[in-house]
C-alpha cells in the first residue's frame, strides 16, 4: 500500500502540530457545570449582498448571525437547531474562524490553560489552534474528493499541519495513525486504497469523521451530520459518535434541524431562529417545558406516538422564516407567533433567566403555558 503524496490544497492548516497530542446572558451560559472549551460572546456575522442585476441598485447589509452568546463545556454535546435559515451553519463556520464575525469574540479555552480570542487571531495563531476545531459536514459525497483515496482523504489535514514529510519514518507514522483511525471509525485498512465512488454512503460518512479526527480534536463540529443517511444508518452513525465521544473525550456542537436527533444526543439545546437564540436549556428541560413560542413550533412538528394528543391540540407556526435581510421591529418571531402581543411588536425582548438552567428571549417566557413533548394540553405530564 502506497503512502499518501504531500497534497497542495489552498486550505492550508496547522503547519507545526503534533497530531499524537491528544450585556447579553453571562458567557458561562446557563446550566453550565464543567469547564468552558469555547465562548461566543455577543457574536454577529454581516454579508453584503449585491442589490438587482450586477449589482445595480448598490450593495446591502445583511445580518446572518445578530449577537450571540454561547458556552460549550467541555466533554459535553450542545445542540443548534432552527429552520434552514436560522444562520446556524453560519454560525458554525464562524466558530471554525472559515468567516471572520463581524462583532465579538470567539474564546477558546486551550490545554494548556491559555484564552485565545480566536476572532482576534492573526493567521498563524489561528494555525496553532485550528486542529482543535474540527468539522463534519452534512454531505459525504460532496465533502470528499473523488480523485483522492481514502488513505489521501484522510491523511490530507495530518500533511497540512506538518509540511515537509520526507522522511520514510515520518511517512511510515502518517500511515499508521490513518490506519488506527480508520478502525477507530470502522472502516477496514483493506479499503485504505479505494476511492470514495466505492463506499456506501454510510462508509462515507465514516470516512468524513475519520479526516476530523485524524488530527485529535478537541471540539468537533458536525453540520447536519446524518440528515443525508437513511434512518438505519444514521444511528450507527450517532451510535458512533457518541462511541468516539466516551473513548476520546471529545466535545461536540450538533448543527441540526432533526429534533429527535438532538433529543437523543444532546446535553444542552440552543435554539435558533434568524440569527438570534431565542433559548437555551438543558435537553430534556427543553423538551418537557419550552420557555419560548418558536420552541414550542418546532416541538409540534415532532410525531408523538402519544393517544392523548391530537395534532389539532399541537400549536403550530404559519408563513415561512423571514429575509435576514429584512428589519423586523421588537422581537424577530413576532410576525409568526401565535401568542404575540402588542409590545412584541415594537419592544425587543431580553434575555429572561427562566430557571437555574434556562434562557428565553420572549416578553412572556415566565407566563405562557407552553406545550412539551409528553404533556397534555392544560400543562399536566404524563
């Protein structure tokens, strides 16, 4: 079996790592009872976008991701969710620093003890720290290259941060730590040379997180991971995930629209809703009593295979997510919530401390009676 070629790729990464190393809500976040790994602290992201054809009516401004604040502990899993267009893969690739935000500060907590303003960082600081931040992406065909086998696949970020791999010791080390990582994904070193036309696409996507673990992350972020995966296969992938996450200590923010899949998975949930997070709390306190109404929406969706509930007892949402690009008064959700007020419409709503561990932005978060999974119309649980 061949030994990967040095690879020229533009997205050059940590050239002198050693991969065998392992005014808005507080930055701790709520509920938060282990060490930080990362803090988003009042974090926006700003496109210009061009205005009629080739740009004729001038550029525009639009606010993908408006002022927020998140903590990720460390060992823990926190969940991102919201409709498609809520920003939350931006949100994503602002934490992996591909978009520079255009506001806040993005603390990572290395291992050493050090915080690291990663918005702040020049490009060979942020090379010192890149291999702690990694990313699978949502679609394994298209995240690979067909050209390259998944030995290369794999290898290709170890060769990025070490350049100069001439040696045939430094080249017999590459090739074990893609075969160790190969098993530790489950695929075979038989298939170390195939290409990846030849995998099914649950194998792919197996290959997919062995090329963001091959560097011993610390944070991996995975953007709608298994949304393109039949049901089967998607649970031996998050079987998996949770596997790797046990025997390597990793911590995970899951970017995902699938509910069931954040209940399964998650510690804390983050919800999402054009750019802005209207909650945060703890799994299961989120699924049993949301504290905000677009929450509520999103947990409607959800089959509930329950004989005492009816789909006409389930409140739902009516219209589609507003342009980024459109300037809503008061609270964003306001034009879509069933529960809207006069003052949502021109007030915008603060961060509201629900509980010990829960944040809602939303007028009323203490007042309304919002329905969970698993509780009855009129509040009582089952």
């Amino acid at each position: 079996m061949t030994s990967p070629p040095e690879l020229d790729t533009a997205d050059r990464e940590v050239a002198d790592a050693d991969p065998a190393e392992a005014t808005t809500p507080p930055a701790t976040g709520p509920g938060l009872d282990r060490p930080p790994l990362l803090e988003l602290r009042d974090v926006s992201m700003d496109f210009q976008i061009s205005r009629g054809w080739f740009g004729t009516r001038g550029r525009m401004k639009v606010r993908a991701v408006r002022d927020v604040s998140l903590t990720i502990g460390q060992g823990e899993t926190v969940g991102l969710v919201g409709e498609s267009g809520s920003g939350k893969t931006t949100l994503g690739r602002c934490i992996l620093r591909a978009h520079r935000p255009s506001a806040g500060s993005i603390i990572y907590h290395t291992a050493d003890g050090d915080q690291v303003d990663l918005v702040q960082s020049d490009a060979n600081e942020l090379r010192r720290h890149r291999r702690d931040i990694r990313m699978i992406f949502q679609d394994p065909n298209s995240s690979l290259n067909p050209r390259l086998t998944v030995s290369q696949i794999i290898a290709e970020p170890l060769i990025n941060l070490k350049q100069g791999l001439d040696s045939k010791l430094a080249r017999g080390e590459l090739q074990d730590r893609v075969i160790e990582t190969m098993r530790l994904v489950g695929l075979r070193p038989d298939q170390a040379e195939r290409y990846p036309h030849a995998f099914s696409g649950g194998e792919r996507q197996r290959v997919g997180i062995a090329r963001a673990l091959i560097t011993n992350p610390r944070l991996v972020v995975c953007d709608e991971a298994v949304t393109a995966l039949d049901v089967s296969i998607r649970s031996q992938v998050l079987n998996l995930l949770q596997e790797l996450q046990e025997r390597l200590g990793l911590t995970y923010l899951f970017i995902s629209h699938d509910l069931a899949v954040i209940k399964h998975l998650c510690d804390r949930v983050a919800v999402m809703y054009v750019g802005e997070l209207v909650e945060q709390a703890p799994a299961e306190e989120l699924f049993r009593r949301p504290r905000h109404p677009y929450t509520e929406a999103l947990l409607a969706s959800l089959p509930v295979p329950d004989p005492y509930r009816r789909r006409d007892d389930r409140p739902g949402i009516s219209g589609e997510i507003p342009d980024p690009a459109e300037q809503i008064p008061g609270c964003v959700f306001h034009p879509r919530c069933p529960h809207a007020q006069d003052r949502c419409a021109t007030d915008v709503p603060g961060h509201h401390q629900t509980g010990p561990d829960t944040v809602s932005r939303c007028h009323f978060a203490e007042d309304l009676n919002l329905l969970g999974i698993g509780r009855r119309p009129g509040g009582s649980s089952r």
